[in-house]
C-alpha cells in the first residue's frame, strides 16, 4: 500500500510539472508565432499541445516504470501474470479436484481403519474367549488324565480281584458239587464278626481298626473250624474284596458318629472253602440308655394259665420294639438278645401270683444302641 502511494504522490509530481513545462512552451511558442515543418503558428501550437501530452504520458510512464517494479511488471508483465494465473487456477482447481479425492479417500480410509478396528477388538473378544475355553479344556484334560490314571489303577485292582473271584468261584462251585456231603459251617448271611468303629480318627487309625475288624474275623472263623494256627504263621480262612475294605476305610473317615461294622458270610460255606465275606455299615445310634422304660404290656388270662406263651409273646414284642428302634437283628434268627433263664423264671413266678390280670414293663438293662444286644429286666405289676 505504501508504494501505491508514493507512485501516486510522484505520478502527481511529475504530471503537475510536465503540464506546466508544456503551457509555459505552448505560451512562448504562441507569442513568437512559431511554425513547424509549414504549418501555420495555430496548428504548430496544436501540435506541440499533442506532442506535450504525449511526452507527459511517456514521462508518466517512464517515471512509473523505474520508480515502481509493480508498475513494470503490470505494463510489461501482464501477459505472463494472466497466463501464470490461468495456470494457478487450473492448478488450484486441479488441487481441489485432488483435494476432494484425497478427501475421499482420507474417509474411506478412517472407515476401513474403523472396520478393522471393530474386527480387531472383535478378534481380540474372540481370542480371549477361545484362551478360556483352551483353559477350560486343559483343565478338564487333566482332570480326564487324573481319572484315567485312578481308572488304570481300579482296572489293575478289579483284574486282581476278578482273578481272586474266579479262584473264589471255582472253589464255590466245588463246594456245590459238595455240598450235599460236606459240612456248611457258615450260612448266607450269617454274622461272622461284629465290632463298633470309633469315628474322629484319623485315617491311618481307621486303617487299623479295619485291619484289627477283619484280623478278628479271620480269627472267628478258624476257631469255627477248629484250627489251631501257630503264632509265626498267618493262615487266611475269609476273603474280603479290596474295594469291600477301602469303601469301610472310607465310611470311616467321613463318619461323624461310632460305626457298627458287621462282617458276614456272602453265601454258605462249606468246610475247607475260603468263606467269602461281606462288610455290612450302620451308623451305631444310641437307642435305650440304662433302665429306660422300653415297652409296658397290659395281660389279662381270664383264667387260662398259660403264662409260657404270655412270657414267649412279651418276648417278641420286646424284640419287635427293639428292632423298630433301630437295633440290628441277628440275619438268621430275627433276634436281637437272649433272656437269662432265671428273669424269665423269676418273671413267671411273679405272674403265678397274681390273679390273672397284671402288667409287664421291660426295662433296659445297660446302654443300648444299634449293635445290640439287648439286655432286659423285667418287672410284674399285679392288676386288683
């Protein structure tokens, strides 16, 4: 802006002293009456006035050429500032037109980076779930190896065993061959020994326990037969299946309370057979504690004097009670004690004095819980 002005200011300077150059001429040449060139002094005036105009646009022009390079280059540059500006714009309109189109692409390409961000974290859901299924899967895979390897280990045991039983049932259908012969010295299901486990040990005890339970069975068995078995040696008369022993090994362990552990024949054995056993489990309650009140049984004989089957069905009733409360019976004989002879003697002299209308309680005598046996004392009451 600063040249603008000044070319203006020296444009002025300059005009105002051509033109007063070209009348101060134009007035000389008038008074003398010049003439140029033929011409009457009126046109030689005229014409020097021309040639005054155009020396003072030439000047103008001159002065504005060197004083300004702005001015020079409108004058004599115009050409090539309009074809640089045609050039400019076709290259600014081709710069749009690529600007556009890098546009474009700068949005296809955020959508295709938005894309590919939503698979990635698609991707990375999926691996991290495909990670806790492997885990999963690698976890029941050792659980899997684990059981398989406790599976190859029952397998070894069963092999054993069905090896043990094939002996055991050769000898069992050697023994039905003989049994019409020989002598069956224990029945199916017939109580070989019984004991009561302690609960709360730990586990190498309750090993023991059932070592010492089957040691004495094993003992029970050759007194049954009558041998006479030397200290030094070890002489197995019962077989027992190893899961038979693990399984009470294990009821042990988990118990919370005493166990009853009864250990019975699995079928009839006949002498010079291994008997094979069965490991029977009960929890041993507490049922009757010392001198309770177990049953009380109104009698009136009207005359008949049969006091034997009085004694005998009070007896039964009694047993009855004590195997609906939980006392285990004997397998063979229902029964779950034996009265001594002189309570029962002293009971029925007690009824012979009455007149025939009296009442029997049974009482327990000592603790009583489900291993039994059951021990009673008898009491009389005479009716009026």
């Amino acid at each position: 802006m600063l040249v603008g002005i000044r070319l203006i200011i020296v444009m002025a300077i300059v005009g105002g002293l051509i033109a007063y150059i070209a009348d101060h001429l134009g007035s000389k040449i008038g008074k003398k009456r010049i003439t140029l060139f033929g011409l009457r002094p009126k046109y030689t005036s005229i014409l020097l006035t021309v040639l005054s105009g155009v020396i003072i646009s030439v000047l103008t022009i001159g002065v504005m050429t060197v004083s300004s390079e702005s001015a020079r280059v409108a004058l004599f540059g115009m050409d090539k500032i309009r074809e640089e500006l045609k050039s400019l714009n076709e290259e600014k309109e081709k710069a749009s037109v690529e600007l556009a189109d890098a546009q474009g692409k700068v949005e296809e390409q955020t959508k295709t980076i938005a894309d590919l961000d939503a698979k990635i974290l698609e991707s990375s859901k999926a691996t991290h779930e495909m990670e806790e299924r492997l885990n999963q899967i690698n976890s029941k895979y050792d659980v899997a190896q684990a059981e398989v390897a406790s599976l190859t280990d029952v397998k070894n045991t069963l092999t054993t065993e069905v090896s043990d039983l094939e002996k055991v049932t050769e000898q069992l259908r050697q023994g039905i061959v003989n049994m019409r012969e020989g002598q069956v010295y224990y029945r199916a299901g017939e109580i070989i020994h019984q004991a009561v486990m302690r609960a709360g040990l730990k586990h190498d005890q309750n090993v023991a326990q059932v070592n010492w339970l089957l040691k004495n069975a094993n003992q029970a068995t050759l007194e049954r037969l009558h041998v006479q078995v030397p200290e030094d040696k070890n002489v197995q008369a019962i077989w027992i299946s190893a899961n038979a022993v693990n399984d009470a090994v294990k009821r042990l362990d988990n118990s919370k309370g005493n166990m009853l552990y009864r250990v019975r024949a699995a079928a009839n054995i006949i002498v010079g057979e291994l008997a094979v056993c069965e490991i029977e489990m009960t929890e041993n309650q507490f049922i009757f504690p010392d001198k309770s009140l177990m049953i009380s049984k109104e009698y009136n004989l009207n005359g008949d004097n049969n006091y034997d089957l009085v004694m005998m069905d009070f007896l039964q009733e009694v047993n009855r009670t004590a195997v609906a409360s939980g006392v285990l019976p004997d397998p063979l004989t229902g029964k779950v004690g034996n009265m001594d002879m002189p309570a029962v003697l002293e009971a029925t002299q007690a009824m012979r004095k009455s007149k025939g209308r009296f009442i029997i309680n049974a009482y327990a005598k000592g603790d009583i819980t489900t291993a039994g046996p059951v021990k009673i004392r008898m009491e009389v009451v005479p009716l009026e």
